[in-house]
C-alpha cells in the first residue's frame, strides 16, 4: 500500500471508524487442514463422558491425573499429553476449541468432504471457487503477489478462483529470478520503466518492486523467531515459520494455507502414544512455536485448524477409529475467545448420532454435527477481517453466533 | 495457401493424429514449424513513436502479433484483414489444428465426458482454449471465444459442469462466437452445463404451489443481456423463471442431455418486460423469453458496452456504444456487424496501448511474440493459475473481470514469466530466440531499439531507452545477456498494456 493510500485509509478511519476494512494484510488468517479426518475425541478429551471410555477401552486417552495422561481443560475436557505445548495458550486465553463442528456431507469420503469444506459449501449444492477466492475477490483491488499464499506445492480448493494466490515452499520464491541472476539490475531498470509509467499500472510496478525490496531484505536476514520461540525441522513448523515471517514483514499477507496429513488413522491409532500422538505433537510444537513467536503482535492473526470429518465414536477392530461426522475446531490468536470449549456436547450415546437433521443427514455415524462449519469461517471473516457481506462467500447461508472470535 | 500445400498439411495432419498420443508431440511440432510457424526472414519494424495502427489491431482483434503477422496485415490493408477474420470459415487452420484438435474430450456430444476422470476433462479444455489461443489464424474467433466465454461464465468445478462444458464451449461459444446474439442466447438457455451452472434443471413446477427457481432467470436478465441496470423488475425476473420450468437433465441413460419435461413446466401466462407469453407455450416458452430479452433497448447497450470496453477501453466512449448499439438493433444482433463497426471506428483507433493486458492475454501475446513451441502442459497453466484466470475457473457467473485494478497484483509473476520465457527456462516451452532475433536485427540483432519496435509496435521512448541501455552496461558479457534483454521489453509496462 502506498502513503497516500494508507494515509486516505487513516483518513476514513478518522472520518468514518465503523465502516473501513483494515488494510489488506494488516490481519492475516491461517488455515491450517488436518488432511485426512482428525479424530479429534482423542486430541480434545470428554473425560467427563463415561460413554468415551466404554466405547474405546484400548485407544481412550485416561481422564487427568498424574502422569501420562489427559490435560484437564475444565471439569469435562482434557488435550491429550502430546497438546502440553498448546496449554499455555489456552490458559491465557488465546486458544479457543469449537465443539461439534462439521459439514452436512454424507459421503464419508476425505477428497467430496475437503472440497465441499474448502469450496465453501452445503452437501449437493456447489457455488464455484473456494471459500477464501471468493472472499478474496471482494478485495481484488487491494491484492499483492502475497495477499494469498499457501505453503507447499499446489495452491489449495480453498484460494481457487483468489484474483492472486501463491504457491510457495518458502519466502525464497518470491523474487525476480533471471538467468544471470542480475536481480539488482532488473529491479532498477524495471524501477526506471515504471516510474515512467501512468498512475494505476506505475503505482502497482513501483509497490510490487516495494515488496521485493522487502522480501529480499527478509530474504538476506537470518529469520530469528522472537521470544525464544523454536520450530522444529519438520515441513509444518518450518512452513509456519514462512507465515510468521510474511506476516511480521507486512508484506500485505492477507490468507495463508498449510496443510497437516496423515490423519487417517483407521489402523492402530495409538493412544496416549503412537500414530496420531506423534502427529499431535507436531501440531502442536509447530503451533505452540508460532503462537510464541508472533508474541506482541498475536492480535494480528487468527489461526484456524480444521479437517473434513471427525472419525467414528468407538475404536474398531483394528485399534484404530473409522470415518465420522463432527470435530472439534481449533481458533488460536489474540483476538480468540480462548480458554473455552465452545459449543455444546452432543453426546455419544448412540440415539444422539442416530437421528438425523440438515447437518447430520444418513451417512456415516460419529459425532453428532452441531454447528455448520461455515458459520466458523464466516464469524472470522467478519469479525476477525471485517467483511461485511458474508453472502458474497457463502450465498444463501445463514450463520450462526458461535463466539470465538471477540 | 494453395490447395496441393493444404492437401499435404492434411495428410500429414492425419499422419500425426494417428500416431500414439506419446512421442508425437514433437513432431507435431516440428511438422507446424516446418509448414507455417516459421518465423519470416526479416521482419518490418514498426518506426513511429505512436503505436503502429496495425499492430494495435493485431493486439485488440488478435492475442498480438505472431512474428510476420504485422507485414501480411499490411500487405491485406487492415478492412480486408478484419473481413477475413469475421469469416474464419475461409481462413486454413490446419497448423492451429495439428495442436488442438487432438484432445477426445472436446469433440465429445453433451453428456458422454462421464466416463472421463475430472483432471482429464480441466486439462483437456485448457489447454486446447490456450493452444487455440496461441496458434489459430482465425484470431478475432478466438479472441470472441474468449470474450463469451466470460460473457456466459460456467466454472468448470461446480457440479457438473466439468462435463458439460466441453460441448457448451463448442456448441454454444464456439458456434455462435461470430454469429447472432440471440441464436447464441437461446443455445445457451438451454446448455447442460449452464443448466447446471446456473440451477437451471431445478427450475420446476410440479404442485400448484410451487415458486421457481430464479437463478439462471435472473442472470439471463442481469448479466446476459439487459444489464443490471438494464430496467427489468422483481416480477420480470419471477415471469422469467416461470418461462423456463421444465427444463431437465437425464440422470440415469443419457446421463446430462437435455429434455422438456412439459408435466414441470408452468404453462400459465406470463408477462415480461411489458410483454405477454401466452399460456401453453410449453417448450417454446424459452423461446419467446430470449426473443423478449434480447430486443429489450438494454441489451443492445449492454452489450455494445461490454464489446467496445473489451476492444476500446476500460471506460467505453459513449459514442461509439451508442453506434454500436444501433447497429445491434438494425441488424438484429449481428456479432460480426458489431466487430466491424467497432474495429473500424475512430475510436478505436484512437486508443492504443491503453488496456491492461489480463493474465491469459499477457501470456499468450508474449508466447505468440516469441514464436513458442508448446503444448500447453501443466507446467504452463501453473502460471495462469497463479495470476489468478486459469481457463473455466472464475467462480461467479460475471466472468473474468474486463478492467485493471483486479489484475494489479499479478506483476511479479509477468516478469518471472518473462524471464522464464525468454531464457528458455519454462518447461515444456521452447522459444527461437536467436532465430526471432536475426529476423529482427539482421546481423546486428539485439539492439534496444528494434526489440521495443518488435515487442511494443512503436519506438522506444527516450526514457525507455535510455533505461535499458543502464541495464545493458549493468549485463554485458553475461551468457543470457540477449534473452534476458528481450524479458525486460516484456516486462515493461509497455507490454502489459496494448
């Protein structure tokens, strides 16, 4: 954003507080995909529920004591052991779970499930784009090549249809690359021929250069993540390093994605240990870390992590659990509701995952689904990034408050 | 071209297409190269410091000028040269096609792509638009293809559509691109794919009680043809509706063609746009609807305004919308009519090198100034999926957006694609640089200033120059230095805009 844009953009702000979106950038939202279906039961536990432990003798996570077990939340929840990193945030306030989350896709199946999640629709009914291209195009004009940016190879369902969206491993593709690698060169003459250039398109060399100059400054500089904050080798938390880099540098990083996999856990699962323990522990190190590093400016950003489906109640033969239907969200951030369960508990007896309504038509059993995923993503993106029409994202939706975001 | 030389491109044109599909590609290129894309010896340079009135044609009328286009334009006289292109039937397209027409989905009748797994039909359909894009001789049709194809926007990733729409791009967009408006309409009103798109196949009535589906009645009225502004009401939009009950697709045998199904059909009254469809028309309905909707005043200055904003500019010159309206409604929306009017106005004329290229023309201009070989694989539909306008992929039905401010922030990305480009660095593209150059420059190729009259149509300005030749003292001696001097003209914003 050039000064004179900020400085109108403060001068509406004066003018006018109520009815100003932040600049692009200024607040960045992280999606982060469980891929795979999380069996979220065993990262946040219902110890307080008899029926868990009934319903997976060998796989349950044992209710807080001393030792290895569940991490008491409050009276009916614990995280499992390996979510220790993540209590902190918690405690103070800033990582806020919503329970009974879910899509009403009957499928069962991971690849309809993500799209229709990451497409930003009901079961059957397709709009076209993602969820975040579409919020993404209302704020065309403002984009930069780092407006959107997701970590990895490919650019997700989600930002399909984003009027930019980057595929990056890391802020080293965000360069002129030539083949002498003169890139000194190149940003001056193409400095020398923008500045020639009329408003609109001169205006976006010059910011676009700007950036560059930006980056590379990022790009020369060791990153050193502040408050002591460490991520570990794996490609999650140095992917989340990337974005708090991005973010830290106001690049204009509006939407960043990264992608967790390996959640299909239907053969030996573990428990306190194994398959999925060591996956919640990378979430959580790589979570726990970013959290830590953005310190001062955690207000900034709202983390959302998600997966298509929860898996079912009880553990099956193979200790392990099949495809289900709600799970529990994750919200991390300053302006969070943290430290709170939200959402009610719909139980796990199995009348409540047999009756069927909207959200839970005939389809695989599980957690029963109560509240539609889409009025998660649609209080951040009012509340959190200021949107004001939320049925340009998701069309002939109606969203329900589900009070996470203040 | 004479007919012996066209008897020897067919055949080996069926040479190539009966070879396997692996291996051919590079005979198939070599086969084009050969027989029409070479590049001429020498090449005329545009030497005034406006904009060549030819090559602002070939850059508005045509993705830009493939090497040589510029002289056989000249030697035509640009009104022979408009009138060849508005009759694309008598243009030889056979190199265009050796690339193109070998991708099964796209010859496929509406609803038989079931059987196809949906990465095949989105690679197929793209990369045939980008290679009909890149190497067609009739350029003006495809410069329409590309203008109602966001006119009539399906997303390929809603529904069905994936299916559907290989057929709605031949037999609605492709048909009907150069023909009239509302012969162009009434085929999409009743597309599978936009039937899909657009909810149409849930428009029923099957109790008395039962309200319509609005949607594709409401588009119809509001972006394909009289305008948002265009003074239909509430009710036009409902009657509308009403009109087009009853059309389905099948599900079980013959899976996503279109029937009538008269028993879902309202068949009362209807009253649209001040005017009346008897009762009874059943499927004849959806013909009264278009007829009512295209001759409405609105939709010939809708239209007209969106055409002169696609080929004039991003604020379209009253005037000229206004003639051009007039000839919509004298000539009963003649699309080719529409285009002379247009192409040979002062207007037009007047106003060069004042658009901003969008991604896919930004692309395919570079590709075609260069004289690529490609097949249009993954690897290069990566960029126009980063730029954000891969082909069938806008999620509205408002289609592309045809101004700049959406496309700013896609700079970065021009350039490393021109760098890319140039220096041979884009898999799967292979550019004749040194070959283009020699045409160019003779034996001093190179040269700043007759690569700023190749590339951008007009001489450099002395800032642009004298930019440049920092540049090269910043350069010399390097083994890119020729191929990364042309990248920086195609990264100028000189070449982002025509």
């Amino acid at each position: 954003m050039g000064n004179t844009s900020r400085r109108s953009f403060v001068r509406k702000l004066l003018l006018a507080p109520e009815t100003v979106l932040p600049p692009a950038g200024d607040r960045t939202l992280v999606c982060i995909f469980l891929r795979g279906a999380a069996d979220t039961l065993n990262m946040v536990i219902p110890y307080g529920d008899d029926e868990y432990y009934r319903l997976r003798p060998t796989i349950a996570i044992p209710p807080p004591a001393n030792g290895t077990t569940g991490l008491r939340l409050d009276d009916f929840y614990a995280f499992h052991p390996n979510l220790a990193p993540l209590l902190p945030a918690f405690n103070e306030g800033r990582l806020g779970i919503v329970q009974a989350v879910g899509t009403d896709n009957p499928s069962g199946s991971h690849f309809e499930a993500q799209d229709q999640m990451e497409h930003g629709e009901s079961y059957g009914h397709t709009i076209g784009g993602g969820w975040l291209g579409r919020y993404l195009r209302t704020r065309a004009a403002d984009m930069t090549p780092l407006s959107a940016v997701a970590i990895g190879p490919t650019i997700p369902e989600s930002l399909r249809g984003a009027p930019t969206a980057s595929a990056i491993e890391s802020i080293e593709e965000v360069q002129i690359k030539t083949p002498s690698g003169n890139a000194s060169g190149v940003a001056s003459v193409l400095s020398a021929l923008y500045a020639a250039e009329g408003e609109m398109v001169g205006q976006a060399g010059k910011a676009t250069l700007h950036l560059l100059r930006r980056v590379e400054t990022l790009r020369g500089a060791v990153y050193t993540p502040e408050n002591g904050a460490v991520y570990l080798d794996d490609d999650f938390s140095q992917g989340l390093k990337e974005i708090a880099r991005l973010a830290k540098a106001r690049v204009g990083l509006e939407v960043a994605c990264l992608d967790l996999g390996g959640w299909d856990t239907h053969f030996f699962q573990g428990s306190t240990s194994g398959l999925q323990a060591d996956l919640i522990r990378q979430l959580a190190d790589g979570l726990a870390a970013f959290d830590k590093d953005m310190g001062a400016q955690r207000d900034r950003v709202v983390t959302l992590i998600m997966t298509e489906f929860g898996r079912r109640t009880y553990e099956n033969s193979s200790l392990g659990t099949d495809h289900g239907r709600g799970f529990a969200l994750f919200a991390l951030g300053g302006l969070v509701k943290g430290g709170k369960v939200h959402g009610h508990w719909p139980g796990l007896a199995e009348e409540s995952s047999s009756q069927t309504d909207s959200l839970n038509p005939v389809g695989p059993s599980g957690l029963k689904v109560l509240i539609d995923y889409r009025s998660v993503l649609a209080e951040v993106l009012t509340k959190f990034l200021g949107h004001r029409d939320v049925n340009q994202v998701f069309p002939n939706f109606h969203p329900e408050p589900v009070g996470v975001v203040w | 071209m004479d007919s012996k030389r066209r008897g020897l491109l067919k055949a080996l044109g069926l040479i190539a297409a009966a070879l396997p599909l692996t291996g051919c590609e590079r005979l198939i290129s070599s086969v084009t190269q050969e027989l029409g894309q070479r590049i001429p010896e020498n090449l005329s340079l545009p030497d005034s410091s406006e904009i060549d009135p030819s090559f602002h044609l070939l850059s508005r009328a045509a993705y830009g000028p493939w090497p040589g286009d510029l002289d056989t334009l000249r030697a035509m006289g640009s009104e022979q040269w408009i009138e060849e292109q508005l009759s694309p039937e008598t243009i030889d397209d056979t190199v265009c096609d050796l690339r193109a027409r070998r991708f099964e989905t796209i010859w496929h009748e509406p609803g038989t792509c079931y059987e196809y797994k949906k990465p095949v039909l989105r690679e197929e359909i793209t990369r045939h638009t980008l290679l009909r894009a890149l190497y067609s001789k009739r350029q003006l049709l495809e410069v329409m293809v590309g203008f109602w194809t966001d006119h009539l926007n399906i997303n390929l990733e809603k529904g069905d559509c994936i299916y559907l729409k290989p057929a709605d791009d031949r037999l609605v967009i492709r048909t009907h691109a150069l023909g009239r408006f509302r012969e162009l309409i009434r085929a999409s009103a009743t597309s599978p794919a936009m039937l899909v798109y657009l909810d149409g196949k849930e428009n029923q009535k099957k109790e008395p009680g039962d309200v319509p589906n609005e949607n594709y009645a409401r588009e119809l009225l509001e972006l394909h043809t009289l305008g948002v502004d265009g003074g239909y009401t509430q009710t036009d939009v409902y009657e509308a509706a009403r009109s087009l009950t009853g059309w389905r697709l099948r599900t079980g045998w013959r899976k996503g063609t279109v029937y009538f199904d008269q028993s879902l059909h309202d068949d009362g009254e209807k009253r649209v746009l001040g005017q009346t469809i008897p009762a009874g028309g059943g499927a004849t309905d959806v013909d009264q609807l278009v007829e009512i909707a295209c001759n409405h005043p609105s939709t010939a200055h809708h239209i007209a305004t969106k055409l002169v904003r696609r080929f004039v500019s991003e604020d379209p010159p009253a005037a000229l919308v206004q003639r051009v309206a007039n000839v919509f409604t004298s000539t009963d929306g003649d699309i080719k009519a529409l285009l002379r009017t247009i192409l040979t106005s002062d207007e037009f004329r007047a106003a060069k090198g004042l658009k901003f290229k969008r991604p896919f023309q930004y692309i395919v201009s570079c590709l075609r100034a260069l004289a690529a070989d490609t097949h249009a694989h993954q690897q290069l539909i990566e960029y126009l999926l980063r730029m954000g306008q891969g082909p069938f992929q806008y999620p509205t039905p408002d289609g592309y957006p045809d101004r700049t401010a959406p496309w700013l922030g896609t700079l970065l990305w021009r350039w490393n694609f021109a760098f890319n480009a140039a220096s041979n660095h884009l898999p799967t593209v292979t550019v004749p640089l040194e070959q283009l150059a020699e045409a160019i420059g003779g034996k001093a190729p190179f040269q700043p200033e007759q690569l700023m009259s190749y590339f951008i149509g007009r001489k450099g300005s002395n800032s642009e120059l004298k930019a440049i030749a920092d540049y090269q003292k910043s350069n010399r001696g390097d083994s890119n230095y020729h191929a990364e001097l042309v990248a920086v003209v195609l990264a100028s914003p000189a070449f982002q805009r025509c």
